[in-house]
C-alpha cells in the first residue's frame, strides 16, 4: 500500500546522517545564543540616562565630517558580532599576551572607525564613568549611522559586555569574504542563527561605504560583463572601475559598492545587482548564481520595495546585536578604553 511506503521510517543511514547534520546545527546555536539574551531597552535609563544622546551627538559630528564613517561604523558592529557574539572583541588591539581581530585578513589594511570609537568612549567615560560597554556603545553608533545616511531607525537592544579576549582565528574563520560562493556565503550566516533572509537584507549594508579594488578585481576582470547587461552606460561604469583598479597594483584604491547614491542608505544596491552590476562577487552571487533561488526573489522584492527592505534591515539588525556568548554576561566586564581590557 502506498500509505504504508509512506509511513515507513527513512534509511538508518538517511536517519543517522539527518541527526548528525542537525546536532551539529544546534550545538552551534547553543554556544552561540542564549534563546533569550538579558538585553532590554531601558538598560542605562537610571545609570546613564543621556546615552542615546551623546552618541547621536558624536555621531552626527562623524558623519558630516566624511559620509563614508556611517558605512565604517556599520561594518565594525557587523564583524565584532560574528566573532565571539557583540562583545566589543574587535576593538581590542593587539598587546604582548592577547593578539586581537584587528589584523586578520579580513579586517587588516580595511576596517576603519576605531577613532570615532575612542571619541565617543572618551565623551561616555566622563558623563558616566564605568558603565556603557563598548559593545554596546558600538551597537547604537550603528543604528546611527544608518539613520544619518537616511535609513531606517530601530530600537536598540542594550546590556552587552565587553570581553575579555578575542579571536584572530574566529575572525578569520566566521566572517564571508567577497570570493566565496552563495551556499558558504549562507552558511557563514546560518551558523550565527541569521537565515538566508537576513544575509539578503543585511548585504544591503552595501548600499553605503567602499571596497578596495583587491576585494573585486577577480570580478570586473571576471564574470562582470557576463552578468552585466551589454549597454554603453556598463560598458563606461566598468572601464572606470578597470582603470581604478589595475590588473596589478592598486590594490588599496577604493570604489563606492553603491555607485547610484554612495552616501545614502536606500534599496538602489538591489538594483544595481538587477542589473547585474554589483561590485563583489559574493554580492552579485545573491541574484546571478545558479543556486539563488530564494535569494534571487529577496533581492528583487527589496529592489522595488524600499519599505519592505528598511523593515527587514532594522528586523536582522536587532538580531544580529542579539548574537550573544552566554558566558560573556559572567565573564564580561565594562572596559574603560575600549582598546584595552581593563587592569
Ligand atoms: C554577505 C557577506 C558579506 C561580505 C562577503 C562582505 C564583504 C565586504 C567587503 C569585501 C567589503 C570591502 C572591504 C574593503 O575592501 O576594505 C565590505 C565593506 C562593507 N561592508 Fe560588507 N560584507 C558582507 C556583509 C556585510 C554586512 C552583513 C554588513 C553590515 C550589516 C556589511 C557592511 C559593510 C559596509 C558598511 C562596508 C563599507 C565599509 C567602509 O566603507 O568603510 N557587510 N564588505
Ligand atoms: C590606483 O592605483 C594605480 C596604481 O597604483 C594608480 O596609478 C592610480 O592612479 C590609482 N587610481 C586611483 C583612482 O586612485
Ligand atoms: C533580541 O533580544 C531582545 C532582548 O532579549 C528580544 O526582546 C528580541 O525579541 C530579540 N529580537 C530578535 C529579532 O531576536
């Protein structure tokens, strides 16, 4: 009877497989999120009431000093939250006994920001000595500076400690790197608890900030004009890139990702990746890979939705600061600079 095939229980060898891959899904969960992390908006509402304020206030300043420092704030939250979860970990520098993230391949010669860091650390330090921790204070400057290039505003979950490590091997490990395929790419996300969903919207961070030309020079001397539309105003935009990042040499030069709006946080990145113009391989993947199916219909719909991108940017965002070490609330502490575990 077919109703019997049906109910008939799958292989042991499907079975054993099946539990092994999802066991291993969920130890990572486990070690990686407490289900409910003790974050709660009103965190510094009676120990330091004018937080909100006075990193608003530095990040303003930020900002109208040179636009890219929204998008070099943004990226500092991003890779301090998929090593060791937001614990201020990559803010650290390197000393005799701990060797920090700031040097790894990821990060080295590219993430910039840690002196607006120090700046607002200072400002915070003096109103209410001891109490914001920089993982925090890093979590609100982003949600700033997204609104500061005109994105959308999200309440910010507060309560985050600072660690007292960090990890070159992690950082090297964890983050995506724009050469990587679709499915490494997602899986980079789903192991910090993000689904494919939220790998789609938060991409859409490069709506703002640049990339150096060693980061997509394999791209437009690449599969570039096989997934651009063949029309002159391509043809221009991709000489441009080709002169500004020779075939050697150059590798530090950098180019806006957004070429439409560079300095504004909008949905014209899913369009540009419509037109298959995107500047990272591993941003184009999303819509021109064989295997983008779900992701080739997310960036489509936030391509002509720009509400239905902001909502969902402000949605993974929250959830990305939620990416907490359970034993960093134990461990933890609330660091004086930022760049230094305290004495
Ligand atoms: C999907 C996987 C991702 C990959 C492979 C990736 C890769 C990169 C690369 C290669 C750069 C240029 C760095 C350089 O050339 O120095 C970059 C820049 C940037 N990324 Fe991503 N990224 C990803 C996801 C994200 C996410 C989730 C966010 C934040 C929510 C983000 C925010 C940014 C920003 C704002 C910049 C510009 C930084 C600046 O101008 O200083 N990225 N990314
Ligand atoms: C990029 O680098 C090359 C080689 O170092 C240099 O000749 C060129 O002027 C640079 N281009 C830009 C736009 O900075
Ligand atoms: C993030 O954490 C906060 C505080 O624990 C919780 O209220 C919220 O539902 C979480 N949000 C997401 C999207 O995980």
């Amino acid at each position: 009877m077919a109703l019997s095939q049906y109910a008939k229980p799958p292989t042991p060898f499907l079975q054993h497989s099946a539990f092994i891959f999802f066991s291993i899904l969920s130890v990572y969960a486990i070690n990686l999120h407490a289900t409910d992390p003790p974050l709660t908006l009103d965190y510094y509402s009676s120990t330091c009431p004018n937080v909100l304020e006075i990193v608003r206030k530095e990040m303003e300043c930020a900002v109208l000093s040179d636009p890219r420092n929204a998008a070099s704030i943004l990226r500092l939250h991003f890779h301090d939250c998929f090593v060791q979860g937001c614990d201020g970990s990559v803010l650290l520098d390197d000393t005799i006994t701990l060797r920090g993230e700031k040097k790894a391949p990821t990060n080295i010669r590219s993430l910039r920001g840690f002196r607006i860091i120090d700046g607002i650390k200072n400002k915070l330090e003096s109103e209410c000595p001891g109490i914001v921790s920089c993982a925090d204070m890093l979590t609100i400057a982003a949600r700033d500076a997204v609104i500061l290039v005109g994105g959308p505003y999200w309440h910010v979950p507060l309560g985050r400690k600072d660690s007292r490590t960090a990890s070159f091997s992690l950082a090297t490990t964890n983050l995506p790197t724009p050469d990587q395929g679709l499915l490494t790419l997602i899986s980079k996300f789903l192991y910090q608890g993000l689904s494919v969903t939220d790998m789609v919207a938060l991409a859409g961070a490069h709506t703002i900030g640049m990339a150096r030309c060693v980061n997509f020079r394999e791209r437009i001397y690449g599969d570039f004009q096989e997934t651009a539309h063949k029309n002159p105003l391509t043809e221009i935009y991709l000489s441009n890139l080709k002169s500004g990042c020779p075939p050697i040499g150059g590798d530090d030069n950098t180019t806006a990702m957004d070429y439409f709006s560079p300095n504004l946080f909008d949905n014209s990145f899913y369009q540009i990746l419509l037109r298959g113009e995107g500047l990272l391989n591993s941003d184009q993947e999303m819509y021109s890979s064989k295997l983008a199916l779900e992701t080739k219909e997310l960036v489509k719909k936030y391509a002509f939705d720009p509400i239905a991108f902001f909502q969902q940017f402000s949605d993974s965002m929250v959830k990305m600061g939620n990416i907490t070490d359970p034993d960093s609330f134990v461990t933890g502490e609330v660091r004086k600079n930022c760049r230094f575990i305290n004495t």
